[in-house]
C-alpha cells in the first residue's frame, strides 16, 4: 500500500493531487520553548491562567475550572472563588432560563429543539441542571446525552450534568458559581434544567432570569403534580406534546392555563405569564416560546426589572450560603454529635419541649468552640 503510493507520486506526476516531498522546516519555537510548554501544562494552572482560558472560550479549562468548583477540597474552592470574581462583570449580558416539568414531559427533548433554535440565531447556549439526587444517578442530563443528540456536540453548546453535592442548597449554590463560569466564557444563554417535584425549582427559580414550566395537556395538575406555588413562579408555560391527536387538546389546555395564570397576583415583574404551545419531537411551536421568552427578556431590560432580581437573587443567595455554612457548622460540632441523641430522648419522654431541646443544643453549640465556624 505505502509503495503503492510512492510509486504513484513518481508516475502521476502531472495531477494537481501529486504531493512533493518538502523541505523540512525548522522548527518555529526553540527546542527550549517546547519543553518549557509541556512542563507548564504540567504545572497547576493559576487563577489567571484559568481566567484567560474561559474568556478566549477554551472549553477544556472552562470544564477544569468547573471541576474546581465542584471540589470538596478547601483549596480547590477557595480557588475557584478567585476565579468566579474574575469572571463576575461578564454575567449581565447573559440571559438565563429555568426549565422545568415533571419526568417525561419533554424537558429534554426541548431543550434540544429550543437550543438548536438559539445557536441558528446566533446564541451559545450552556445547559446545566439542579438535580439533588445526582450524587447517585450521576445526573440525569448524562444519560439525556441521546435525546440531546445535536446540541451534546454542537460547539456553540456546552452540556454539564448537576452538580453532585448532599443537599440541595450545595448543588444550588455550585450550578449558580458555574453560570458565572459559562457566561464569562461567551455562553450567552444558559438553560438550568431540574425536574419538577421537589423543592429544587425554588432553588433553580432563584438564579434565573425566566423560569419556564413544561406541561402536558390532558393532565390534570395534580396528576402532573405540578404545584400552585410553581405554576405561580413561572414567566411562561408551554404545553409540549401538541401533535398527532393531542394537538386539540393542547389548544384547549392553553386557553385553560392561561385563564389560571391570569388569577393569580401580578408579579414584581409587571409581566403577565404567557402559555404556548409546542413539539419537541416534531419542532413546531417553538419559535413561539422563543418570541415569548425574548419579549420578556425586553421587558425587564427595559422596566430594570432584570437588575433589580438579579441584585434580589444575590441577596438570596447571600443568606442561603450563610444558612448552609451554619447549619453544617451546627451539625458537624462534634458536642453537638454526641449529646443530640440524647436530647431527643428527653424530648421524647416529655422532659423536654421541642423548643427547649432546641435551646439545650444550640446553648451547648454557643459555648463550645465554635467563634469560628468558617
Ligand atoms: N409526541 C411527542 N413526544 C415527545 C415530545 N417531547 C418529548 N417527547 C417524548 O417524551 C419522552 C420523554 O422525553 P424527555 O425529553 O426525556 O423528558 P424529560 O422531561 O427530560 O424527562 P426526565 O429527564 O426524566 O425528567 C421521550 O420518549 C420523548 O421522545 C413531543 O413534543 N411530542
Ligand atoms: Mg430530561
């Protein structure tokens, strides 16, 4: 074969795919440059070079500098904080979706449709989720990998599965650092995705610009077990799966949602929640929802109503990282391990009030060593 091919560059000599063999060049960096590269590469990165990696758009240092914020080791946080205040003046040009809706209605596949929408109008999207049990399923969006078959290798996209940290607050507050992380690094539409049953839509509610709910026509709410409270934070519905025979029903639906959302208080927003409909599958609708979502985004930019919740949010997310840090300062004392056992029992057996076992511990907290829970 390799012979094949020489004796054809001798022969076919006058075809425009004949290759000559070339001079050889001398190399353009000394020998000593290229050492000098590969023992860098080596090093640890430092906070700068992290900093000018995500902002040129290296996708690989945007992914290690994530991996930083996801560390359980003080140094490795401490720092990604660095990094995080560095990359911080570039997050207002972003715009940030919450998406949610119970397992199956179609969040997945929406995103992949919505996303390829967004990138042909000349967005880079960053799709993150909230997922408090991801410690165990590792997340689901990695396994969603298939149903995002273009978006996962679109390089206008980046896809990270949820953060797996213990308690909902940690996985929150991760996915908030790594927005900041992904914005800087020139993704200008970030999708946080989390399933709608628990509280994480709280949490996923407190670090978006628009939170959007999923719905399935021809469920009752209950059946989705969708919430009020959730139905009463969203900016914008769609009903998904509005083809083949459930298209009516999703037309009617939509009248029905929007009737609802009309009941409940007007939002600090000055907004009036809006329902459309759509189909992932089949790709229809979905340039509603985007003309949805960017008449809001108008709107708050114009009425400052985007800064003002922005401003709101990190408050929020000020006392909520106090709250966490306390908390687990309290539960991992080790006078408080050893004596709550027991206190519980004397509240058990009427000795105690709840209020005054909750006095015994945390005067014992109080006294202890714990001037410092940082
Ligand atoms: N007919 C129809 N099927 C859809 C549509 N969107 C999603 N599906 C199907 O619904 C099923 C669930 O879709 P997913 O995108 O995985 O739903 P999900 O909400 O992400 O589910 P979880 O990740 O489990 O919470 C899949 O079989 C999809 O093919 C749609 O617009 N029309
Ligand atoms: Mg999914």
């Amino acid at each position: 074969m390799h012979q094949e091919k020489e004796k054809g560059e001798n022969t076919h000599f006058e075809s425009t795919l004949k290759v000559n063999k070339g001079v050889e060049q001398p190399s353009v960096l000394n020998d000593n440059a290229i050492r000098k590269f590969h023992e860098r590469k080596r090093e640890e990165l430092s906070v700068n070079d992290y900093f000018e990696g995500i902002l040129s758009g290296n996708r690989s240092i945007l992914s290690k500098a994530i991996t930083l914020v996801e560390s359980s080791l003080p140094s490795h946080y401490e720092k990604a904080q660095q990094i995080i205040e560095k990359c911080m003046p570039w997050s207002s040009k972003s715009f940030r979706i919450g998406i949610t809706g119970v397992p199956g209605v179609g969040k997945s596949t929406f995103i992949e449709a919505f996303g390829m929408d967004l990138i042909e109008k000349g967005h880079k999207i960053a799709v993150l989720a909230v997922d408090p049990s991801s410690s165990i399923s590792k997340g689901s969006i990695l396994g969603d990998k298939t149903r995002m078959e273009h978006l996962s290798v679109h390089p206008d996209a980046f896809i990270r599965p949820s953060p797996s940290a213990g308690s909902l607050g940690g996985v929150a507050r991760k996915t908030r650092e790594i927005i900041i992380l992904c914005e800087a690094a020139g993704f200008d539409r970030i999708m946080v995705e989390t399933v709608g049953v628990g509280q994480s839509e709280t949490a996923v509610h407190s670090m978006v610009d628009f939170f959007l709910l999923l719905m399935l026509a021809g469920a009752g709410d209950e059946l989705q077990g969708i919430k009020r409270g959730i139905m009463e934070m969203c900016d914008g519905m769609v009903i998904n799966k509005a083809d083949g025979e459930n298209l009516n029903q999703a037309k009617s639906a939509r009248v029905q949602y929007l009737r609802a959302l009309h009941l409940f208080p007007p939002a600090p927003s000055g907004w009036i929640p809006k329902v459309e409909i759509c189909s992932s599958v089949e790709k229809t609708g979905i340039d509603k929802v985007y003309e949805m979502i960017l008449s809001y985004e108008q709107h708050v930019r114009n009425n400052k109503y985007f800064d003002t919740n922005r401003k709101t949010q990190q408050k929020y997310q000020m006392y909520e990282t106090i709250n966490q840090i306390l908390s687990d300062n309290f539960h991992n004392n080790p006078v408080i391990q050893s004596i709550t056992k027991s206190t519980i029992e004397r509240m058990q057996e009427n000795l105690l009030t709840p209020y005054q076992a909750a006095q015994v511990l945390l005067d014992a907290y109080l006294s202890g060593s714990n001037k410092n829970p940082l």
